[in-house]
C-alpha cells in the first residue's frame, strides 16, 4: 500500500472574481523511500495540491473534494487535532525561500526544537540537544553555536539547511519540499539535492518534490508528475518523462530549456501562447489553445473532449493523439532538439 | 535593418562582428559600510566589483555568469552608468565615458539600454504601453519617421505583441509581454548595446524560451552587442559569443563560448558547469561538489578568492593573486586567472 | 546595542535643546515685550525698566537663552529670590517657580495617562485581536463598526454623556476629580474611571483597526504557515509568531501616544474639570503667562523625546535584527 495515496483530489478557491479551479481531479500515490517529482509551472496547482495535502489551506475560502489517505488515516475532512498531530511528524514540508519561511523573531534553535518538543513531549534541553544534531546533520559547521543564532544570521544556503532541519526534526515519513532549491546558487543548490538523497537514504522518507526545473527533477526524483492547469497531464518514472515524454506539453519543458549539449545556434522551441486563466480554464484539453499537434488529433476533439488519464503500469499521459503517433512525433520532431542520440 | 535573417537559420556567431564598440578596464565598485560613535567614518567596503577588464566588439554578445552576489549585475549597473565606478574606465566607442557628466553622458546612454530582471517592476504602472515606449524617445529627441505611434506599432509588433495593445496598461499583460515591452522600450531607442540582468530569470519556463527566441533574433536581425549577465549557463551559453565568469569581483575566466563550455581551465568554472543540473537521467558524470558558501565580499580572501572552496588550492593561492592570462594550452582571447589550472585536455565535465 | 541607546540619547538631548532654543526665541524676542505683561495696566517706564533688570531682560538674548538652560540645570538666583534647579523661571502670575507649578499638576496628568493608556491599549489591542481571530465573523464586523464610531466621536460630546449618564443618572462613578494619592488610593481611583474610560475611546478604535490589519497580515506571512506546517496549534501560533510580528508598530504608535498624553490631555482634563498640564498649558495661554507657556511645552517635549527613545530601545528588544545589527 502506497503511504501517501491521494484520489481525485479538487481544490476551488472562492475569490473575488469567481472560483477558481486550482486543483482538478488530480490523483496520485508516494511509495516509501521513493521521491515523486511534482513539475509545472506557476498557477499549475503544485503548491496547492500540497498545501492540501497537509491542511494548510484556508479553510475560509477553499473548498477541498477527493481523497487523501496518509498510512490508512483518511486526512481530508479530518480534524484539525488531527492534523496537527500529523504536520511536523509524520509530514512535514520544505518552503521554498528560507528566509520568509523562519520567524525573524526567534533562534533558529528555537524554531526547530518547538515541533520536537510538541510531537515528543521531550524536555526543553532534550530538544535543543536534538537541534543541534539535526543542525550537525544537514551539515553547519559548529552547530552547538549556530543553534542561538537567529535566522537573518545564517547565509542563504545555510537557511536552507535549517529549514531542511527543521522539517526533519521528528523525522517525518513524507516529506514535501516546494522548490526547496530554486531561490538558490547551482553550487549550493547541489549540495543540497545531495543532502535530501542522502537523508533519504538514511530514513527511508517518501519525498514529495514541487519543481519547474527538469534538471533538478532528473536528480533527485524516482517519479515524476506533469501538472498543467490544474491536471496532471502526464505521469511515469523519471526516465519515462524525461526521455520518452508523451504528452506534448512535456515536449514543451523539454525543448524549451537550452541545454549544454544540444547544438548552440538552433533556437528553443517555446511553448507558444501563456498558461491559461484557472478562472475559466480551457474546454477540453486544457492545453489545447497551446497545443501545436491538435491538428493531428483531427476535428475539435481537443476542445470538445477531456482527454483522460489511464495508467499502464503507472505511466500514462492525458493526450488524444494515438500512443504510436505520439513516439513518433517525440522521436521525429522533438528529439533531434534536445541534443541526445 | 542591414541583414534579414530568418529565425531558423541563424548566422553562424563570428568571433569579431566589428570593431570594439566597449571596452572595460580595472572596472572597480567599493560601496562603503560606514560606521561610528558620533560621527560615520568608513570602516570597510563591500569589493562588490574589483578589477574587471572585457571588451564587447560591436554586434557581439557577451555572457557574464556567477553565482549571487559576484558582483555581475553591479557591472552592468557600471557599464550604463546607474553606479559611479570608484575605480576604472569604461570606453564606449573610444570615448572614455567613465566620469562624464549627465549631459554629455545623454547622447550614449540612449545608445545603451538596459532591460532588467523584474518585468513588474520595471514598467510604470500608470503609464500606457505607448507612453512608457514612447517615453525615452521624446526625452533624447528622436522623431522617427512617420510619428511616435507608428514607430510604437512597429516596435510592438517586432517584440511580438500585438499593436493594437498600444493604449493599454501594463497589469493587463502577462509577466513575457511585459518583458516584451521592457524590450521594445529598449529597441526605441535604437541602441547598440544592450545590458540584460537576468531578462528571463523571473518568467516561467515556457515563456523564458519565447523571450530568448526574441533577444536572439533581435541580435542577429539588428546586429544589436549584448552584456547578457544570468546566472543559468544554459541560457548563457545559448545566447553568448563570449563568456566572463565571475567569482566575489573578480573575472575568473573569459572566453569563446567554446573554450568555456568544453575545455574550462578554471576549477571555478568546472565546479560551476557541473552544479548545473540537466534534464537528462543519463547525465550521469562526476560531479565536482563545491563546500560551503560564497564568502562575504566586505573581507574577501587574500590571494586567489576562490581559493576557500577550491580543491586544488595551495600555499601559492593564499599569497598570491593569480593574473587573468592566457594561461598555455588555452585558445586566444581564452584567459584564466588561476595557479594551477585544469588540464586542457580534460573534457567538458 | 548599548552604543546606540547611548547614541540616541545624546540624539535627544540635541533635539531638545534646539527645541528649547527656538521655543526661546520666539517667546521672547517677539514684539510684545514681557515686561508689559507681567507689569499689566498702569505700567510707569520706570517699573518696565525694573522688571527687565528682574527678568534678566537687559541682556543680549543669547546671554538670556543661556542663563536660561543653566537655571535648569543648576538652579539660579533670580533678583526676586531663589529658584532650584530645575529652574524654569518663575510664573509672571503669582512669581511661583514654574517647576513646583508643573509639579503639584503632574499627579494627574501622570494618572490620567497611566490610566488612560492601560485602558486603551488593553481594550484597543484586545479587540483587535478578537477581529483578527475570528476574521470575516459577525464578531469581527461588530468590532469594526464600533471601532469606526470611537474613531469618529469626540471627547467633548462623549464625556458630558458619560458624565450624566454614569455619574448623574446611574450613579455608578463620580463625574471626575483630581487624584490626591497621598489619601489613599480609592478615593482618586474612583474619580479617574470616567475620564480615563472617555480619553481611550478616541485611542482603543485606532488600536483595534491597526491591531486588526497587522495581524491580518503576520498570519498569512510565510513563517506562521511554517509554524502551522510543524503542528503547532493555531492559537499558539497566533500568539506566538503574529502577534510577535504585529508588536513592533503597536509599540511604536503607543510610544508616540504615551507622550503625547504625557504632556496632558487638554480636552480630556476640561471635559472632567481636572487640573493638569493641559489646563496649565491653556491658562498659561490665555494669561500670557510667558515663562509658564515655555515651561509647560519644553517639558511636553522631553516626554515626547523621552518615549520616542523609548520606542527605539524597544524595538531592539522585540526585534532581534534591531538588536544583533
């Protein structure tokens, strides 16, 4: 049984203008030890779909439908008790800039004892000991002095490693990190990768991963997840996405990004048009106005008809086009770009 | 327009497009940290920029990457002018441009334009998209042929924006057509150089590529020089002839695109290409891991400054600063400032 | 961070004392000469002449300005007998030295601000608190409409209504008097609910629309959702991570509001008939009792000076990058 299974998860917003479909029949599982990748852009729902997850949206303007089954425990509708009995020891979450993500007004200490102490009753000089160790083991130098300083003290990758610390303090079974590196420098940002891997390793978490960057996914995840509008468009494992993709707005991420080995002067292939209005999402396929192969689909089928999500395997994407027609593409179109044989 | 070249077929990038139309020597910024009972005196400085020398040759892009806080977006500021540099020349054209007053200054700045990080920020928000394009051109005189709206329309529509969104407000644009129009504020102008900061760095990543698309073609079509200053070597690879990478002030290493991404001598720029992750689950090389973070630019290390988080550092890099030279083994115009240099037969990393 | 208390002080003695001067200078280089006034009608020029040498006025201003401050300091004898430090002059009405005139008013203006302000701030705060807590609720919506009528009432149309409904008609307190502490306390407390309670209406209704806004705002910060992610209660995090974050510009707007009410609280003590410095202020005013005016306003001053300084240290107390800077 998956640890973390959630089924045709929904998220509305009411806002001023209107409901605003975030999340939209998104289902998913997490296995122990393995890291799903979460990948789409601003405004897909990966951050929401999160938020949710751990009972952290608003409950004064959110409406939440579907499942979400933590280890056996159902957590949607649950308590809030219960929740805060969960958040910080079984799941706990990453944020993404490290700075806003520590109260200013306390040590660092401080704020990562505080869930230690409320999950384990330990006492208050058990915890700071624990901090200090979590602070050794995501790697600060003289933990037993850095633990009294405050959060504006640290540098920003040294933050990072705090709030890493800090969500593994009760060394959590699920682990969620939204965009934990992306405010960072790509030296620091790899030692970091390779501290969660190792962490991972070391515990056995099931890591939850939210990110834009497709290089970020290819090193860290074991699967990965494509959002779009709301969807998941597509799903498989890391080699599955990043070397077969199916659906045609992973071609997109892909051929979008320049990379170091593909030919200088040919020119990205972007993504034409902009993310759609979750106000009033697309019919149909959600990406279809974006969509440069609909013609290959025929009529307005892609318009008309929501296309959807059928696993083979635990692979599968929310695509129209014939399964044959889309590795032909793939391998004709879109292949030749990405510098790979 | 001198060349009309389609977006698919690219020209090959020359190596010298022109005559040196930049050139930047000693560029030197020190902000000052005061401090003091009573009265402020200065007590240190941040070495935010410290000793740069490059050359953009007319029609020529130049890259400059580092990780924050190197000091690469200071030298942009410099190069326009936003900053006053505390030591060095800036030559534009021969001239030397690096105390001269505003309304001397004013006939070249419009020559060199910049387009920054924040699409959001950088556009007035109560201003039209025709005033804010229109803006700059009333202030330096210029009358294009056939009015203001016309050359507007025209600019619009060459960033690909639509003309008719000439009276609209830039909140009803997205965050890639704002930076279109930060672009074609830039283009008004008809400038020569053009200084992005990290032009892409705020924009998701399907819109990223369609904004690289068009600096691109901008470059090639209208021959425009570029100090393209990001922190994704992806991108500045993609964009650059030339790259300059920075570390804490100092250029590290300068070169042809190729010398820097095949054959870096630099363990800085090793460290840097290797950090950078790639789609690719099959990029399974060695992978340089750097310790620690950047040190602090208000006491940086003596000698070499990448030397505390350098594995190949030694006695020599603590004492003495290495020259940015053409060290042997590298290509002309390939120069490195380090003592003990990668090999030059090691492969890309 | 001792450094820059010590900074700030020396900061605030400067400002007073350029307040001082030009305070000084207005009062007694303007055209109409002191002398007059304290003579009043009938005045013979040799009796002008004689209070000028009295007041120190035959000397050049700067000498004046000088002798001035120094009395302050250390006292000074004046031709009409002696004045202790610190020396404010003395009144033209009654030749009293004006620091035992400020200081037999001070016990309540003192009271009425200790009073006032323990009012307002609990109420203010307390309120807004509430608001925040259950945003978007019917309690919250009650609180902002009430807080919107305080803000837009006076203390003048307020206080004679408290006065006859609660003292007149219902009985339940006294229509307000002067505190005299030295006979014990219920007698004085029992004359400072009335004012105290009207005085912090017009103050609690901004507190509790800032209160409101600044947590409103701390709870949606990102570090209060990590609070929430690592499971601590919500209660816990609203006190302990939003309300940390919202003090800083409560203290600052209490600090300022502190002092002000410090250098009295003029409609307040006229409403109630109660005598402190703001009816000092205004009958120095209205008797053109010049040394008493300068006396009054340069010690309203060192209150504001005084709390501003105040709020400074503060904030280096509630917040960390302040004090660790």
């Amino acid at each position: 049984m998956p640890f973390l299974s959630v089924h045709d998860l929904s998220v509305q917003f009411a806002t001023e203008d209107g409901i605003v479909k975030a999340v939209d029949g998104l289902s998913f599982d997490v296995e122990r030890g393995r890291t799903l990748g979460i990948v789409g852009e601003s405004g897909s729902g990966k951050s929401v779909t999160n938020l949710a997850v751990l009972g952290l949206h608003n409950p004064r303007n959110t409406a939440i439908t579907g499942e979400i089954v933590l280890n056996g425990h159902e957590l949607t509708g649950a308590p809030q008790r219960t929740l805060e009995k969960l958040r910080g020891n079984t799941m706990a979450m990453i944020f993404q800039d490290s700075l806003s993500a520590l109260s200013p007004y306390y040590t660092v200490g401080r704020q990562i004892a505080e869930p230690f102490r409320k999950h384990t009753g330990a006492s208050r000089k058990a915890a700071r000991e624990r901090a200090v160790e979590m602070l050794r083991r995501v790697g600060i130098p003289q933990p037993e002095l850095r633990v009294d300083d405050y959060p504006h003290q640290f540098s920003g990758g040294m933050r990072q490693r705090a709030v890493i610390a800090l969500a593994l303090v009760c060394d959590p079974q699920l682990l969620i990190a939204d965009e934990p590196t992306t405010a960072l420098d790509v030296t620091v940002q790899a030692q970091i990768l390779d501290l969660l891997k190792q962490l991972q390793q070391e515990t056995g978490t099931a890591i939850i991963f939210i990110t834009h960057d497709l290089g970020v996914v290819a090193r860290i995840c074991d699967d990965v997840l494509v959002m779009y509008a709301g969807r998941c468009v597509e799903r498989g494992t890391v080699r599955d996405i990043l070397t077969t993709p199916r659906h045609p707005y992973a071609w997109g991420l892909l051929s979008s990004v320049p990379r170091r080995k593909a030919p200088v002067d040919a020119p990205l292939r972007p993504i034409p048009g902009t993310p759609p209005s979750l106000l009033k999402p697309p019919t149909g396929c959600p990406f279809h106005p974006r969509c440069e192969f609909r013609e290959y689909v025929g009529d307005t089928r892609c318009q008309d008809e929501r296309p959807m999500l059928t696993l083979d395997s635990g692979r599968g994407a929310a695509c129209h086009l014939p399964a044959e027609q889309q590795k032909s593409i793939f391998a004709e179109q879109i292949r030749p770009l990405l510098g790979r044989s | 327009m001198s060349e009309q070249l389609s977006l698919a077929k690219p020209a090959l990038p020359s190596q010298r497009k022109g005559g040196p139309l930049l050139e930047v020597e000693g560029l030197t910024k020190h902000f000052p940290l005061r401090d003091g009972f009573l009265f402020k005196r200065q007590v240190g400085a941040v070495q935010a920029v410290d000793g740069v020398d490059f050359t953009i040759h007319e029609g020529e892009a130049l890259g400059l990457v580092g990780e924050s806080g190197c000091g690469k977006s200071t030298t942009g500021r410099l190069v326009t002018r936003l900053l006053e540099p505390t030591a060095g020349q800036i030559l534009y054209q021969g001239h030397n441009i690096t105390h001269t007053d505003r309304k001397h200054l004013a006939p070249i700045r419009s020559q060199i334009q910049m387009i920054f990080q924040d699409p959001y920020a950088s556009l007035n928000p109560r201003q039209t998209v025709g005033t804010i394009i229109t803006g700059p051109m009333e202030i330096n005189h210029i009358q294009p042929p056939g009015g203001h709206e016309k050359r507007v329309r025209e600019l619009l529509e060459t960033v690909g924006l639509n003309p008719e969104h000439y009276n609209r407000f830039p909140h009803e644009f997205s965050g890639g057509q704002r930076q279109r129009i930060g672009i074609a504020r830039a283009l008004g102008m008809q400038p020569k150089l053009i200084i992005a900061d990290e032009p892409v760095s705020a924009l998701d990543v399907s819109i990223q590529a369609q904004v690289v698309n068009l600096l691109q073609k901008l470059q090639h079509e209208l021959g425009i020089a570029f100090l393209f200053i990001a922190h994704d070597l992806a991108i500045v690879r993609h964009f650059s002839h030339r790259v300059a990478v920075m570390y804490l002030g100092k250029i590290m290493e300068i070169g042809n695109r190729t010398d820097i991404y095949e054959t870096p001598r630099h363990p800085y720029t090793h460290a840097l290409l290797s950090a950078a992750p790639e789609a690719n689950p099959d990029d399974e090389q060695e992978r340089i891991r750097l310790a620690g973070d950047v040190p602090s630019p208000i006491n940086p290390p003596t000698g070499c400054r990448f030397r505390t988080r350098c594995w190949k550092a030694q006695q020599k890099c603590t004492t003495e600063e290495p020259p940015l030279l053409q060290i042997a083994g590298n290509n002309t115009g390939h120069l490195t400032a380090c003592h003990y240099p990668q090999d030059p037969t090691t492969a890309t990393p | 961070m001792l450094r820059f208390l010590v900074r700030r002080m020396l900061g605030a003695v400067v400002i007073l004392l350029l307040i001082s001067a030009i305070t000084y200078l207005l009062f007694f280089t303007l055209p109409s000469d002191p002398a007059l006034l304290s003579c009043g009608k009938n005045c013979s020029p040799q009796n002008v002449t004689l209070i000028h040498k009295n007041l120190g006025l035959d000397q050049p201003v700067p000498v004046q300005y000088g002798e001035y401050m120094a009395g302050i300091l250390f006292g000074r004898h004046l031709p009409l007998g002696t004045c202790p430090a610190p020396c404010f002059g003395l009144s033209f009405a009654g030749n009293m030295p004006i620091w035992e005139i400020i200081k037999s008013r001070y016990p309540t203006t003192l009271s009425l601000a200790i009073g006032g302000a323990a009012a307002f701030l609990t109420i203010g705060v307390g309120l807004g608190l509430i608001s925040a807590w259950r945003q978007g609720k019917p309690i919250d919506k009650i609180a902002g409409s009430v807080s919107l009528m305080g803000q837009s009432v006076q203390i003048y149309f307020i206080g004679p209504l408290a006065i006859y409904l609660f003292a007149d008609t219902l009985g339940w307190t006294d229509p307000g008097h002067d505190p005299d502490w030295s006979h014990g306390p219920a007698g004085s407390i029992s004359g400072l609910i009335l004012p105290c309670l009207v005085m912090s209406v017009i103050f609690w209704s901004n507190y509790s629309r800032q209160t409101r806004s600044l947590m409103v705002e701390q709870l949606a910060e990102d570090h209060v959702r990590t609070a929430r992610a690592k499971g601590m209660s919500a209660a816990y995090v609203f006190f302990r991570y939003a309300l940390r974050g919202a003090m800083g510009p409560i203290v600052t707007i209490f600090g300022i509001d502190l002092g002000s009410i410090l250098g009295g609280a003029i409609i307040t003590e006229s409403t109630f008939g109660l005598h402190g410095l703001g009816q000092l202020a205004v009958s120095a005013v209205t008797q053109t009792d010049l040394p008493l005016e300068m006396g009054v306003m340069l010690f309203s001053a060192a209150a504001i000076v005084l709390f501003n300084v105040l709020i400074d240290a503060s904030y280096a107390v509630i917040d960390p990058r302040v004090r660790l800077s």
